[in-house]
C-alpha cells in the first residue's frame, strides 16, 4: 500500500512539475529569445527550474524526523 501512494504521489508530482516548468518556459524563453536569439537557452531555462524543482522539496525532506516520517498509523 505505501509503495502505491509513493508512486501516486510521486507521479502526479511529477506531472505537476512538468506542468509548471512548461509554463514558465514560454515566458522565459520569449524574453531571452529577444535578448540573446539562441536555442541553447532552452536547455539552459530547462535545467535550472529542474534543479530549482528538486532541490526545494529535497530541502523541506531532509528536515523532517525519519522515525516519524515512517511512523505507521
């Protein structure tokens, strides 16, 4: 049951994330097209939401108590 809910979570997660990163791509890329006009920038954007997105849950996760993380109710 708990490997279920991981990957619930874990892909809607994930979705959302994709979501969000695509949304932020467009306005992103139009500024840094009109400032620069290079398709690197793309990958670039890309990789620095994907780290902005897995660093700050990371973050808030290494913070918690792992006893009562696991705790089973």
């Amino acid at each position: 049951m708990f490997n279920v809910e991981t990957f619930i979570i874990g892909l809607y997660a994930g979705l959302i994330g994709i979501g969000i990163t695509e949304f932020l791509l467009i306005p992103c890329n139009a500024i840094i097209h009109n400032v620069i006009g290079t398709e690197l920038v793309n990958a670039v954007v890309l990789i620095l939401l994907a780290l902005i997105g897995v660093f700050i849950p990371a973050k808030k996760a290494a913070k918690k108590d792992l006893a009562t993380t696991l705790e089973v109710a």
